[in-house]
C-alpha cells in the first residue's frame, strides 16, 4: 500500500541527461518512489512550464516529459521506473495552436478595450450583462478517449497563455480528474499563474487579486465517472456553463483569454457523445479539439461540418502519454484530496479538526444512475430520480468520507442543493454513536464550526495514512 502522507524515498544515485534541441525527457515515477530534477544548463519545460536553472524539483507518482527547444542538460538524483529521451513529439503542432489561440485573445483583448472606452456595459430584460461581440477569446473544448493526453495538452495551453500574460479559465469537466480542487466535481478557476511542474494545478485559483472571476467555482457530482450519473452531470456542467459565463460577461479583461475545457475521456457510447455535444453547446464551445482519436475526429467533424460557430481539429496523440492502471488513478485521486487537507510543496496548510453534531446536520446524497436497490448504503431511505437529492442519516457509514460543504443557506430552500456551488470539503475522521452526543469528527481546511449545514455525501473515501 502506498503511503499519501510519507514522504517516498530518493534512491542514492544521480545521473545526467543531455538533451538536443526539440528533445523530450520522459519518465515515471510510481508513488513509493522519488526522484529530485535538477535543470543544470540550457532551458526546459515541463507542459508549458519553465524550469527553473539550478532548482530542485521533487517527483513522485508521477508521468511526465521534460521538453527543451534549444537543449539542456538535466540531473535526475534517485531511480526512475522509466526514463528515456524521444526525439519526436507533436510540440510543433502544439505551439501553432497556442499560437493561433493568442492572435485570437489579442484580438479579443482589442475588441473589448475599444467597447469598455466607447460604451458602458449593457444588460438584457433578465438584467444579465451582455457581451459585445469579438469581446470573448477562444473557447476550446479538449476531447478524446482516456490516456490520450487531454490534461496535459490543457495544462502546457494554459501554460503558454501565463507566459504571455494571458490568464485564461481553466474548466475542468473530468470528475475523476478533480484537478482543481476534489475528485467528484466539475470545477473552475482562472491560470493566474504558471502550474506548478511537480503538481500541475496547484496553483490555480488560489489567487484573490483578479476579484470575483478567480474564485475557483465547484459543483459537487460525487461520482468519478461521468457515466455513474449522465443526468446529473449534465445538469452540473450546464450550471457551471452558466455561471462561468456569467462571470466573464462582468469582466471583460479576463474574458479576452477565453476558456481551456479539459474533459473526461470519451468512449463512443451515445451517451458520451451527448454530453459533448452539450457542453459544446452550454459552454458557447467555438473550437474543439480532438486527440488521437480518427474516429472520433470524423463523427465530430459529421455534427459541426456545417456549424458557423464551432470549428473541429484533430491533433496527434504524444508518443509519451502513458495509460494508468485503476491503482494509480486511485492514489492519484487520494492524493488530489490530501492536498486539499494539507497543501503540497507549493503551499502547505494545517487543517483543523472539528465536532459536528448529529442534530445539526442535513447530509443528502444522489443515486447514481446503475445501483440496484439492495446495494444502497444503510440510511438510504430508497432509490430515487438520479437528479434528486435522498436525505440520510448520520451514522458509521459517513467514517473516512468526504462531504461536500453547500455554499445554500440552512434557510433557503434544499431543492436548490444541487445547482448551489461547493463553499468546501470536509473528511470524516470519526462518527461517535455514544447515545447521549451523537457527533462527528470533520477534518476541515479551515478553523471553527461549519459554516452551513448542508452537506452532500461524495462516493469518495479517504483515509490518512
Ligand atoms: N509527453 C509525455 N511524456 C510522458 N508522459 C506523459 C506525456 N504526456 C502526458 N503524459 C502522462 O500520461 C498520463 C496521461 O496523460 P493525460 O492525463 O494528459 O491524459 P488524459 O487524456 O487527460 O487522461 P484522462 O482521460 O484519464 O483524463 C499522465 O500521467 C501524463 O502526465
């Protein structure tokens, strides 16, 4: 078993790799090892973020590429379980994408400075502000079957639009991914930063100074694939469609970005298909991507040939992406929520714990679309529509979960739970049954007690080690 919480060990040995111009340093590392990179000379990059020269970078369950331009020289101190430089990769067709997406923002960023000068913001007969047209940058939607190189693809996109000073919304509509804050959610937050190399998306959304706009949003899903509950996700990822844009419509300097969707890999069940097709659509998608996926590529290319707004391209999967086994993904996942507990390299936190008293909680869940009645976890009352929320008592069946804190107040009402977003996340480090207090112990990121009283269980479950 694999520890979350320990720091895996660095094998004594160092070695040196050279790299030529337009080189690519792949390696992996699984979770009970690490190794230290060190950037000795040149320059390097890993998904779009530079390295720094001389400073150490610690991996560990992970697979990734360092890629250089114009070659360098890296120091890799402990023992890989795979390491090897390739000389062909699909960077080139990488760069001319960004490219064409930065002369699109440029453009946009024009557009909306001339209209903030000549007009003020307008609003429609809702009151919603409306959006003057070429004010909005490219909004691309990232698709293809799992393992295909979606993330890091998204990852290196937003990583150039950092470095030229563009601060894009990075929405993320994989739920196993959980890549902004939690697994079992779909999420958003503005790159205000380069992603961390050793983390990825650590970074984002932890910036206040853009205002409303770089709050991360978070709808809670609960599920890790978008198939355990289709409707459901489909609801979530048009109410995040929603308020995204929403939020853009106020801010007409983040809007000229525009928006990277990474999304969960799509197999070519009709349902896979629908859902794409309508966040492509809830989204105001005007460009979509697909990776290594011909097939894919031309049912896409059948459904938006004729489309004014949407344009379809294909790009060429890396030789690097790897498939992850389900072990993986899992401490990857595990990962993702201890991070949110306790932080990483790139800022560390002290969560607090905190009693809940069973009197004073509302905990609901939702059905995925497939459980048979007599696999539903005891304090389900029955098996329900898979967009309507089950209230459930407290009790032993909460111990190591995780529970989604509603951002809905205890006196609005609870039908609105689902469409309300995520205030945060708590872990269930014990429930006493002691017959005078019933309570819970909640390991929480913050001090004090909880904010709301709803609460959403996630299928989630984590257990510190
Ligand atoms: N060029 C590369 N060299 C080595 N490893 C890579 C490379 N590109 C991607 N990877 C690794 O391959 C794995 C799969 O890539 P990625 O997560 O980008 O795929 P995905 O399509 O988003 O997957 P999913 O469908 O599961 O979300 C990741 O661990 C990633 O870090």
């Amino acid at each position: 078993m694999y520890s979350t919480s320990h720091p895996a060990p660095i094998a004594d040995q160092t070695k040196v790799w050279d790299l030529k111009p337009e080189h690519e340093f792949r390696f992996e590392v699984d979770f009970n090892n690490a190794v230290v990179l060190r950037l000795k000379s040149g320059t390097a990059e890993i998904f779009g973020a530079e390295l720094g020269s001389g400073a150490e970078y610690r991996f560990t369950g992970q697979k990734a590429a360092v890629f250089t331009w114009h070659g360098c020289s890296l120091e890799i101190q402990g023992q890989c379980n795979v390491a090897y430089v390739a000389d062909e990769t699909p960077m080139a067709s990488y760069i001319n994408l960004h490219t064409a997406l930065q002369s699109r923002r440029v453009a946009a960023a024009a557009a909306a400075a001339s209209t903030a000068m000549t007009a003020p913001p307008a609003t429609d007969r809702e009151g919603q502000v409306t959006v003057a047209p070429g004010t909005t940058g490219p909004v691309v939607m990232l698709i293809g079957p799992v393992d295909a190189g979606k993330t890091s693809l998204a990852k290196l996109l937003l990583n150039y639009a950092v470095r030229q000073g563009q601060h894009p919304m990075f929405i993320n509509l994989d739920p196993a991914e959980g890549s902004v804050l939690m697994p079992g959610t779909v999420s958003a937050a503005p790159a205000m930063h380069l992603l961390d190399p050793e983390d990825g998306f650590d970074a984002l959304g932890l910036d206040k100074t853009a205002g409303d706009v770089s709050t991360p949003l978070c709808y809670h899903y609960g599920f890790p694939s978008t198939t355990d509950n289709p409707k459901l996700y489909g609801l979530l990822a048009a109410k995040l469609a929603e308020t995204v844009r929403a939020r853009l419509a106020r801010n007409h300097q983040t809007r000229p970005a525009g928006c990277i969707i990474d999304t969960g890999g799509v197999i070519d069940a009709a349902a896979g298909y629908e859902l794409i097709q309508q966040s492509i659509a809830d989204f105001h998608v005007d460009l979509v991507v697909v990776l290594g996926h011909e097939r894919l590529y031309s049912d896409m290319c059948r459904l938006y040939g004729n489309s004014a707004t949407v344009k379809v391209v294909k790009l060429a999967k890396s030789g690097g992406v790897v498939n992850r086994d389900k072990d993986f993904l899992r401490h990857a996942q595990l990962r993702t929520i201890r991070r949110y507990f306790y932080g990483s390299s790139y800022s560390e936190y002290s969560p607090f714990s905190t009693i809940a008293w069973y009197q004073n909680l509302k905990i609901y869940r939702v059905e995925d679309s497939i459980a048979p009645s007599s696999a539903l976890p005891i304090g389900i009352d029955r098996k329900v529509s898979e967009t309507q929320i089950v209230p459930m008592e407290p009790g032993p069946v909460l111990i190591h979960s995780i529970l989604t804190v509603s951002s809905l107040d205890a006196t609005e009402d609870e039908d609105k739970l689902l469409e309300s977003p995520a205030a945060g996340f708590v872990y269930v480090s014990s429930v006493d049954e002691n017959k005078k207090s019933k309570k819970l112990t909640l390991l929480s990121p913050s001090p004090g007690r909880l904010p709301r009283k709803y609460l959403l269980l996630s299928s989630f479950k984590w257990m510190e080690m």
